[in-house]
C-alpha cells in the first residue's frame, strides 16, 4: 500500500513539475518576442550618447 502511494505521489510530483517547466517555456518565448519587437522599435539609435532602451517609454 505505502509502495502505491509512493509512486501516485512521485507521479503526481512530475506531472506537475513537467507542466510548470512548459508554462515557463511558454513565459519565456513571450518576453524573448516582447524584446524583439522592443529592440526592433528602438532601431539602436542613440540617444543622448547614449543607448535608448526600448523599455523606457518617458
């Protein structure tokens, strides 16, 4: 009995480890898209001497 209930548990614990890593993976494609279009917006001019950041908007 405590063997079934070792392997429900561990099983439980991957499963839901596997779905946050795919979660963050989803999180992390988002921002790296975020920053392209940020970056791409900014053009790399300088500003001032000195480099405008894409995510200061004022």
């Amino acid at each position: 009995m405590g063997v079934i209930l070792l392997v429900l548990l561990l099983a439980l614990l991957l499963g839901g480890l596997g779905f946050a890593v795919h979660a963050l993976w989803i999180i992390a494609v988002v921002v790296f898209v975020a920053w392209l279009v940020g970056f791409g917006f900014s053009g790399g001019e300088l500003s001032g001497g000195r480099r405008a950041r894409w995510y200061r908007r004022w």
